[in-house]
C-alpha cells in the first residue's frame, strides 16, 4: 500500500515538473512570436499613416524608454514577490496593447501601445530569467540559458515571418494573433506552479550556479559581455524599425521583410543552440570579439548592397554575431550565487537601452542622410564597443598585476 502510495505521487510530481517546465520554457518562445509580429507589422502600419523615418525611430523608443526604466525596478521586485504574479501581471499589460494596436488608426495610438509593451516586458523578462536560473534540474546553467535562448528566439524567428505574410493579407491580422498569443500566455503562466520565496532560498542553499572557470575574471567579462551586448543590440533595434523603410523604397514586399527578419532570428537561435553545446567561448575575449566583427561585416553589408540575396547574407551575419553577444551577457549575469533577479534585469536593460537608442539613433541619422546611413552609423557604434572592451581587459590585467605584487 505504502510502496504504491509513494509511485501515486511521484507520478504526481513528475507531471507537475513537467508541466512546470512547459510553462517556464514555452512562454519564451510564445512571448517573442508575438512581439515579433508586433514588430514588422507596427512599422509597416505607422509608413501607411505616412509618418517619416524619424516617428518610426521614436516609436522604438517609446517601448525601449518604458523598458529600460521599469527594468530594474521590477527585477528587484521578483526577488520579493511571486514571480509567477508578475509575469502575468506583464502579460495582462500585453493583452492591452494588443486590443489598442488592433484598433489603431492615429499615430497616437501606437505610441500608447508601445508603451504598453515595454512595460509588460520590463515585468515579464527579468522575472522569468531569473525563475528559470534558480530552478532545480539536473541540467547546466548554460545548458538552462541555452534552452531559454532557443525559446524565445526561435519564437522571434517564427513572429515577423507569420506577421509580415498576415500583414500582406490585412494589417490588422497580426495585432490580433498578437492578442491571441498574450491571451494563452497569461492562462499558460496561470497553471504553472508557483515558487515563493522558501523555495528559492532552498533552492540557493543547496547548490551553486558561479562557475569554476569564472575565477576572478567574472566581473570583467560581465562587463565587456554587457559592452558587446548594447553594440549589437543597438545595431539590431536600428534594423527592426528603420530597415522596412529601406525594403518599402526597394519594393521588398512584407512578407520578403518578414523573411529577412526571420532569417536573422534563425541564424540567432542557431547560434544559441551551438554555444549551449560548446563550452570554448566561456571566459574567453576573442570569440566574443570575432562574432562582433561579423555583426560588422553584415552591417557593411546592408551599406553598401542592393540586392536581396546579400541582404540575406547580411541579415544571417548580423543573427550570429547578436547569438553571441546575447547568450554571453545572459550567462554571465545569472552565473552568480545571489541576486539573479537584479542582474538579469541590469542584462535587460543594457539591452533594451541598445534597442531604445537604436531606431533613435537611425532614425534620426536617416532623416539627416540616407535610408542606407543608419548601418554606417551602427558599424560605427560596434567598432567603439570592441575597442572599449579591449581596453577594459587591458586595465584589468594591469590592475591584477599591480595588485599580486
């Protein structure tokens, strides 16, 4: 009786993990199809309305502004809250936004929108970083980050190609699956068990995340990982809300938009799924550097081409270097003993202050010049970052030299 007693509620248990983890590593990938067909299809919509590239760049601001600067704050607030409340409290924001964007007819409304969704996700991503960090499970952290990272950007890869044929077939179509994603989000999260605070302490005290490769050079390469992160970060925000600008004067239609974006969201989750299996880059300077400068060669690219298959070739340059840059940031954040909370959120905002300064920075650059500016300019920024970083390395050997003697 006992020993079938003890099979019922292992079975119990089992099912519970497992839809757990459905929970924690399906809303990824549902999060970011959804903001992936919000984001081709808003540009496309606010060119309709006959804005100019400079309105296209603020509107990426808008959500950026409203993420970088409830970020921290909400990261901070997961270390003493539920996690699971806050999350759904993010989706139910999302729920609002897409109900206005499917509604929007005046320029006004999409900024209302935005920020909507930025605030959402300065609620939902740190939160659900740091969830999915402090989980026991047999895996590795990398190998941990790595299924998170495949998730939310193979559900990146699919949204802007779904959005961009929707939008070609009526712009409004990609605002409701918005709606319709966000809505099984919140029901999802909402059957997903939650983790108080006992939990998270138990789950802390009986093992540790800090890597032994980490040594004392942890720090430096949270920082020149962070440096890389907002380069690329900031190239890619000028690519999703200034690029359609260019593709409408070259008479790509939406859905070979959609494509290119897809294509670079795949190459992304590829490289995801690579550095989850390979353990050389972690730790190390010069393959974080060597995939910047193909993020590099890929801007030049779109600077300097104008058919599509280089723009491809562009597009699937710019997806590794972003692979690489993202996943170091991540991994090196949450690869601590405490606090994952408030460091995944400083991840986050590094990273959406990239995509905040982005569209802006295009925007602005575009109206002043050209359509084909924005990515000189982006180039630009990437290559500063890599010098910074190297000079940051330079010190802080320097400083442990002086310090061992």
């Amino acid at each position: 009786m006992l020993t079938r007693a003890n099979q019922e509620i292992g079975k119990e248990l089992r099912i519970k993990v497992k839809r757990d983890y459905i929970g924690l590593y399906l809303t990824p990938f549902l999060a970011d199809m959804r903001m992936g067909s919000i984001m081709i299809a808003v540009p496309l919509l606010a060119i309709s309305l006959g804005v100019s590239s400079l309105t296209l760049g603020t509107l990426g601001f808008t959500s950026g502004l409203a993420y970088i600067s409830l970020c921290f704050l909400f990261g901070k607030l997961s270390e003493r809250w539920h996690r699971k409340n806050l999350m759904m409290l993010g989706s139910s924001l999302w729920i609002a936004a897409c109900l206005l964007l499917g509604f929007s007819s005046r320029i006004y409304q999409l900024y209302l929108s935005m920020l909507l969704l930025g605030t959402g996700g300065a609620m939902f991503w740190p939160t659900l970083e740091g969830w999915i960090a402090e989980r026991e499970s047999k895996r590795s952290l990398v190998k941990r980050m790595s299924l998170f990272s495949i998730s939310w950007s193979a559900g990146l890869t699919a949204g802007p190609l779904a959005g961009g044929i929707l939008f070609g077939i009526n712009s409004k179509l990609p605002f409701y699956l918005a709606l319709l994603i966000s809505t099984f989000i919140f029901f999802l999260l909402w059957k997903t068990a939650r983790v108080d605070s006992s939990t998270r302490s138990e789950a802390l005290s009986q093992k540790t995340f800090f890597s032994n490769a980490a040594g004392d050079g942890s720090s430096l390469y949270i920082k020149i990982s962070r440096i890389a992160n907002f380069a690329v970060s900031l190239s890619v925000g000028v690519i999703r809300y200034i690029f359609p600008r260019l593709g409408t004067q070259l008479e790509i239609s939406p859905s070979v938009l959609g494509l290119l974006m897809f294509t670079l969201s795949l190459s992304q989750t590829l490289t995801f799924y690579g550095l989850g299996l390979s353990h050389q880059w972690r730790y190390r300077a010069l393959p974080l550097i060597l995939f910047q400068l193909v993020t590099l060669v890929g801007l030049v690219i779109i600077f300097t081409a104008h058919s599509l298959p280089l723009f491809f070739v562009a597009f699937v340059f710019i997806g590794v270097g972003r692979g690489m840059t993202n996943f170091s940031s991540l991994f090196y954040s949450v690869n601590i003993t405490s606090q994952r909370g408030p460091s995944a959120a400083i991840h986050e905002t590094v990273l959406g202050t990239g995509f905040l300064l982005g569209p802006l920075i295009g925007g602005a650059v575009a109206q002043r010049f050209s359509l084909k500016a924005p990515y000189l300019a982006a180039a630009a920024v990437v290559v500063v970052g890599i010098l910074i970083q190297i000079l940051t390395k330079r010190y802080y050997l320097s400083l442990n030299k002086v310090t061992t003697r």
